[in-house]
C-alpha cells in the first residue's frame, strides 16, 4: 500500500545517506582505484587464509625430510614384584632407562620420492595462492567501479525527478489556461511517482555497493577518483600463448601432474625392501649398563594386494590431473578469449551510447520546445525526457564495463596481481617460511625457536 511504500522509501534513503556520510567521512584525500586495491591486499582474510594453507603444505616437506633423518627416543621403566617360596615372600624390584636410534638405510627412494612430491605440492599451492590475490584485486575493482556506477546512477535518478517534477509544474500550469487535460497532469504525476520509486532503489543501491567496499577494503569509499582502464600487452594470440605458459591454474595443474607421476613411483617403491640401521643403550637399577648395534631388514611378501590397489589408485589420480590439465588449458583459452571479446563489445556500446546520448540530448530539447507551441503533448516530452535518461544510464555502465573488461582480460591472462599492477605495496614472499623449514628443523633449534617467534607474530 501507499504508507509502506512511503517507509520503503525512507528506509532506502537512510541507508543511502548513511552511506553518503560514510563516503563524505572517508573522503579527506582523493580516494584512488590504486588506493582501494591497496587496502584489499592488506585487509583481505582470503589471502591469509590461504597463506596458511601454504604454510601447512611447506611443512608437510619438513615432515617428508624427516623420514631421512635418525629417530632416536628414550625410555624409562621400573617394576616391582613378589613370589610366595617356602621361605616366605620374596621381593624383586627393577628398573631401566635407555636410549634408542633407528635410521632408515634404504627404501628403494621412497622417502626421496616423497619430498619430491611434496615439493611439487608446494608449487602448486603457490600458484593457487597466485590466483586467490587475482580474485581479491578483481574484487576489489569490481566494488570500486560499482559504486561509482551507482552514485552515477543516483545522481540520474536525482536529476529525473527535478527535470520531471519541472514538467509537471509545467503541466499544471497550461492546464490552469486550458492548453492541456487532466490526462496529460495525470501522466506527468504517474511519471514523477515512478522516478522517486527508482530514485530510492538508486539510493539503496549505492548503500549496498558501499557496504560492498567496505567489505572488500575494510573502510568506507570516499570520493573515488575516475579510474583507467588496464593496458592490454598483448593480442588476442599472443595473450592466450602467454596465458597458457604463466597462468597460475595453469601452472598448479602441471605441479600437480608431476606429484602424481611421484606418487606412482612412490607407490612401487613400497613393494621393495627397506635396510635400517637400529641401536640402543641402557642402565638398570644397579647401575650396569648394556648396549646393541645392528642392521634390519624388511620386506612385504603378501599384504592382501594392498600396495598394489595403492599403485593403481596412484595412476588412476594421475590419470585425473592430466585431464584436470587439459580442462585447465581449454579453460583458459576460453576466459582469454571471452575476455577480449567482452572488451571489444563494451568499447563499441560506449562509443554507440554516446553518440545516442548526444542525439537524445538534441530531441529532448527539440520536443520540449515543441511543446511549449503546442505542437507535443506532455507525454511526447515525459518519453523523449525517459529516452535521454536510458541513454545516459546505458553509457555510463557501458564505459564501467569497458574498465571492468580491460581488468578482466589481465584476469584471465594471469596478470592480475599487485606486483603486475605495480601497486607499491609490500608483497607477500611464499618462499620465505618454506626456506625456514625445509631442513626440519628441531623445535629446541636456533631456527626452530626462530619459526616459533613467527608464528606467534602471525598469529597475533
């Protein structure tokens, strides 16, 4: 009814001011596309996120080289007990502590094996982590060019409704000399009605893309500067060959191929003897002491066909990454070229839009000078007015677009990073953490207790 389309209308209106003053509250400098992309690095929990998950994966080379290494333990015991003899209870008590070390010799490369594979994973995860910072700068883009799409649009919006809310004065004014009916009034009140609906999804539109922002950057937009497009460095053949050797989806599926091509080998390599090298020293409660040193070795004979069922499974996932990498690649010709095809239609709509707007612009003022003899009707004027205000709405979203598709095609070549867009921001190094622990260190060494200390700043 027409009392909660009122309080609609309010409700819009709030939260677009609200926004509004956020926006006037944030802007004491010149807000930049730069600056925006700047703060989504910063701020953005999806990056963290998956900065860990590299972090997990460099350890889990740490936890492979261990297998080299010698694992030496300690042990403790003490018991006591009694018998019932014909010369009463007797007692015995002992007690042991010893040592023991084993080092595996050989395992057919296994263990070698297993950090290769692992190594591999931690490439591919890096590149993962490439393609999430794309994501969030293509967010971070797309929030900054949407809110500039609707404040244009509010300031559309705003506009209408004086220009109309002019017409209908206008209207009632001849129908006060008899030039017009009540028809025309009536359609030029229907008119202004409509626009202040659409005036208000304007204005909440503009809140919704302002919480977009905030969401992204972690602030309130302010005044947010016209941004450029992206400079495109290649063709359309160029830039899918270069997309194809440097995309990071593309580089992940071949880092996971070569761990699954290891991981076969693994596989086999469990079917083969393994040679350790085991000693141990001890004490008792008397204090005598006693010692060993020897080899071991073992080998499966029958295990139910497991290892067996595990090689197959190995290839079967090899078998999926060389399809993944396939679908990657075709994956990745398609969005280059969608891309740029998405380019070349948002140049020409901006170029068409403009030359309808500028022709727009000419008919409206010729059909309200028209009206004004008498010769339109307040309906001619209402719809060439309409005309002008789709025509400048379809320019500006057409010359947003262009800006979005110029970024999207860097997307899509692999280019959208903040090193690329030389956004002068300190950048993440993923091979910092992975250089700290790939020897393993123990938790009691220098470096160890040096990755400690970065942890805890991290997770502070």
């Amino acid at each position: 009814d027409k009392d909660a389309t009122v309080r609609m209308i309010r409700i819009a209106r709030t939260l677009a001011l609200g926004a509004a003053l956020a926006m006037t509250t944030a802007a004491a400098r010149a807000d930049t596309l730069a600056g925006a992309l700047v703060d989504a690095y910063q701020t953005s929990g999806l990056l963290e996120q998956n900065r860990a998950l590299l972090r997990a994966a460099d350890e889990d080379v740490a936890s492979a080289m261990s297998a080299l290494r010698p694992v030496i333990s300690w042990s403790a015991s003490a018991s006591t007990g009694y018998s019932e003899t014909d010369f009463g209870t007797a007692r015995t008590n002992s007690a042991n502590v010893g040592i023991s070390s084993q080092l595996m010799l050989y395992d057919a490369g296994a263990s070698r094996l297993a950090i290769e594979a692992q190594k591999e994973t931690v490439l591919a995860t890096r590149q993962q982590l490439i393609q999430v910072e794309q994501q969030v700068m293509l967010r971070g883009i797309q929030a900054y060019l949407n809110v500039r799409r609707e404040a244009a649009f509010l300031n559309l919006r705003q506009n209408n409704v004086r220009v109309i809310t002019q017409e209908l004065r206008a209207a009632r004014d001849r129908f006060e000399v008899g030039e017009v009916t009540r028809t025309d009034v009536s359609l030029a009140e229907a008119r202004l009605a409509s626009a202040r609906s659409l005036l208000a999804a304007a204005e909440g539109s503009l809140a919704q893309a302002a919480e977009e922002f905030r969401a992204v950057t972690g602030r309130a937009p302010g005044q947010l500067q016209p941004p450029g497009g992206a400079s495109i460095p290649y063709g359309l053949a160029e830039a899918k060959a270069y997309a194809l050797r440097n995309h990071p989806d593309m580089r992940a599926a071949q880092h996971n191929v070569a761990a699954a091509e290891l991981n076969i080998r693994r596989g086999e390599a469990a079917m083969e003897p393994t040679v350790n090298l085991q000693a141990q020293i001890g004490i008792d409660e008397d204090f005598n002491d006693s010692g060993s040193i020897g080899l071991s070795a073992s080998g499966p004979i029958y295990q139910g066909g497991r290892l067996s069922s595990q090689v197959r499974r190995f290839m079967a996932q090899r078998d999926a990454a060389r399809a993944g990498l396939h679908i990657t690649r075709v994956g990745i010709e398609q969005n280059v070229a969608n891309a740029f095809a998405a380019l070349a239609v948002s140049r020409a709509s901006s170029t068409a839009f403009a030359q309808q707007v500028s022709a727009s612009e000419v008919a409206f003022r010729g059909v309200r000078e028209e009206a004004t003899l008498g010769a339109r009707t307040t309906l001619d004027v209402l719809n060439a007015e309409q005309e002008l205000l789709d025509a400048r709405a379809n320019l500006i979203s057409a010359q947003v677009d262009e800006i979005l598709a110029s970024y999207q095609v860097l997307f899509a070549m692999g280019l959208l990073t903040a090193e690329n867009l030389r956004l002068g921001v300190q950048t993440y190094d993923p091979s910092a953490y992975y250089n700290l622990v790939e020897d393993a260190p123990a938790a009691l060494s220098e470096q160890g207790r040096a990755l400690d200390r970065v942890l805890r700043a991290i997770g502070d």
